[in-house]
C-alpha cells in the first residue's frame, strides 16, 4: 500500500451503531492506508486476474497449493444451483473468509459499501439507535445503550445478545454487518431480537425507531458532603474540555471526594484517556502497547495532576471498554482510585486499518492494550475492588447501589476492603 499513515484515533468500532458519536468498542487504534483515492464508487463487475493460477513462488509454504482455491472458485461457478453466479461475490465472500480465519472478531475484511459506512463511522455523523455491540463469546451483544438514545429508553442492558435484526439470524455475523443493518435513517424501524441470559426466557422482539443522536459526554454535579459526581459517557471531541471543565469547578467547591462514573462508556479517543487520567497520575505510565508478547510502546498521561490525592471511586461495568478501561486500569495500578462495580467489558486493542483500490478495505488486529503493571485487559476485562451488582430490577426501579456504595465509601459509612454481591450498599 502506498502512502500509509498513522492515524491517532483511538475508538471503539462498535462506534458506527452509535451514530453521531465517535468514541469502542472498546479502544482500537487505527493506522490507515490508502493505495490510491477511493471515490466509493465499485465497478459493475471485478475483472478477475490470475485464474487458475498458483501463487508466486516463496508466497507460500509447500504444502498449500493455492490453484486449489482457483478449481473450488470454478466449481462454484458451474455448478452452484442458482445462476448466474458472480465473480464479484465470490471474491468478496473470500476475502472476507481470510479475514475471518484467524478467529478474531475485530479482523474483519469490509465490502466497499461497509468500507465507506466505516470511515464515516469515524466522523461521527450518522443517525440510529444509540447502543455500541461488540462480537463477544461468539455472541453479538450490546456493550451499552447510551443516556437519552432510542436504545436506552427501549431499556437495551449490557450484555444483552441480538438474537436477529429484523428477522435476520446474527450467528456468525460480523459486527460491520450488523452495525450496517442497525443503522438507518431518522424516523425509520428496526426490530431487534433480544435474548437476555437473566431473564431465563426465550429471545423477545424489541422495536425501535431510529433518531440522530446528540450526547454531551461530560456531566457532572455536587454531591452532599463536598463529593464530585463526574459522569463520562464517552470519550469523544468535546470530552476533554468538558472534563477540564469538571476538574475545575469541582476544586472551587471544596472537594474532598470524587466518583468518576465510568459505566455503559465504550470508549474513544485515545488521547483524552491520556489526558483525563493525567488528572489524577500527571505524566505517569497510563498504558502500554504489547505486540507478539512484547511492549513496543509505553504512553504517559498528560496534563497536571489536579486530582491526586483526593479520595477517587470508579464505577464501571460490563459497558466500560476501551478507553474506559485504560483510565480504569492505571487509576488502580497507582493506587489513585478504588474500582467499584462489575467486571469491565474486556477490549483493548489495536487495529491496522487499509483501503484498496475498489473502495473495500481490511482491519488487522495488530496488537493490544496492557494497563501500567502489564494486566491484560483485552478479552479479559478488569475486575473491581469492590463487586456490586446492579440489577435489571434496579435499572427497572431506578435504583443505583454501586453509586450509593461508592458515595457511603466516601464518607465513611460501609467500607472497601471487602467485595459483594449486595444489591445494596
């Protein structure tokens, strides 16, 4: 590919369901390519070049004999039931399986239709239902559905799976295909299918009506007893002047605790996940990049650290990912925060993206995040030090034990030295 380029746009991918936020799944990091300007545009019908041909020699090792794909390719072609059968499908179904090979749901090879949704996915100008889903357990589930979105007020949980999407089974299905039948226009139906393991039940219809989606990622307010409430729902464009903005009013109200609420946050720019936990570790080691089992790059935070020392609670839960999870991770290896809450959705890594010349491209998991002392984060999730449930019952009632324990812990009344299940503080 020519003209490669490092693109610093730390985001989750499960971003484009969100529509109108750029923020993922977790946090992926992607280097994009382009072989030539891509106009979207994708000829009638792929020329196919090298039929029946082996690869070049030295390409691969003896024992795969590539003209085999070009005989599988043709007998495709004659003898398939339905016809005609076309070249350009064949060819981007195979790409697609070579990508999807590896076993890895964040390597993906896109159709030029979900190329181009992709990339606009990056700008953060769509409309749809308001929830980030991710491929995980071999499950296509929801991370979150964010405040005041069609997805939230249809009452979509983390960890919930989507059973179908407008009648359409999602089983091996990947997560741009699903984002690319989500997604719509503003006004416009989709009807999910919802299964949700604590329910016990069959899978149940959800219906939702598509509309643009408008957050502002940074609130926050004054609790009794000189306690910040910050809540950051993802970490997009305006995130860090509104934390800033946060960090400073707070200071001049006398603080003396703070509870950063870090839940159903999927994630975003890498650069404010730097810049946010700065506030509290200024420029220590924030995350480290680990690739084929070696660190090849140690990150720093940035800013001055106006939180440090003041008594800090971290809510997470199953919708925390990626850039939620880095700031998460180094708070506690310093020891600048207690965690609180569930165990974290589990993405870090760090994609290579590229574009090829028919508008199609290919995103590689290249490596992955590692918090400052080295604990994995991808696949695996952080857990809290101190576990509190918070149930679909509480959600239903409006209830919130992992905020009331957390405020208890800061002043006072219940303790962090030891995990529940509770649903109460």
């Amino acid at each position: 590919m020519k003209n490669f380029f490092r693109r610093e746009i730390i985001i989750s991918l499960v971003i484009a369901i969100i529509v109108g936020f750029v923020g993922g799944s977790y946090v992926e990091q992607y280097r994009v390519g382009r072989s030539s300007l891509v106009t979207g545009q994708v000829p009638e019908e792929i020329r196919i070049i090298g039929l029946g041909q082996s690869a070049p020699a030295g390409r691969l090792p003896d024992e795969v004999d590539f003209k085999q794909f070009w005989d599988a390719w043709q007998l495709l072609k004659d003898k398939y039931y339905e016809q005609p059968v076309k070249d350009k499908s064949l060819f981007y179904g195979a790409m697609a399986g070579l990508a999807a090979s590896l076993g890895d749901p964040y390597t993906n090879y896109f159709e030029p239709k979900i190329a181009q949704d992709f990339q606009q996915s990056l700008s953060g100008k769509f409309e749809g239902i308001g929830a980030e889903i991710a491929i995980k357990e071999e499950q296509l589930q929801i991370v979150s559905a964010l405040p005041d979105t069609p997805a939230e007020r249809a009452g979509l949980l983390p960890k919930d799976v989507i059973a179908k999407i407008d009648g359409q089974d999602t089983a091996g299905m990947s997560t741009e295909k699903a984002v690319s039948l989500i997604r719509g226009p503003k006004g416009t139906k989709v009807t999910l299918s919802i299964f949700r393991q604590a329910l016990k039940k069959p899978p149940f219809d959800v219906t939702l009506i598509r509309d643009e989606i408008r957050i502002k990622s940074v609130k926050w307010k004054m609790l009794p007893g000189s306690i910040a409430y910050i809540e950051v729902t993802h970490f997009n464009g305006d995130t860090k002047a509104g934390f800033h903005e946060a960090v400073q009013s707070s200071l001049r109200k006398g603080l003396k605790g703070i509870v950063l609420d870090l839940r159903n946050n999927p994630g975003g720019y890498l650069e404010t996940s730097l810049s946010m936990t700065g506030a509290w570790v200024g420029d220590q080691v924030v995350v480290k990049e680990r690739r084929q089992g070696k660190i090849v790059e140690t990150l720093h935070g940035t800013g001055r650290a106006w939180f440090a020392g003041i008594p800090t609670m971290v809510l997470v839960n199953p919708g925390s990912a990626s850039a939620s999870e880095i700031v998460a991770g180094a708070l506690q290896d310093h020891h600048q925060a207690t965690i609180i809450g569930q165990k974290t959705f589990g993405k870090g890594s760090v994609q290579d993206y590229v574009n090829f010349t028919d508008g199609s491209g290919i995103k590689i998991t290249v490596a992955e995040w590692v918090t400052p002392n080295e604990r994995t984060i991808n696949k695996t999730g952080l857990d809290p030090d101190v576990l509190v449930d918070r149930t679909p019952e509480d959600y239903a009632a409006k209830r919130d034990p992992q905020l009331d324990r957390a405020v208890a812990i800061l002043n006072g009344t219940a303790t962090s030295t030891a995990s529940t299940t509770s649903t109460r503080p």
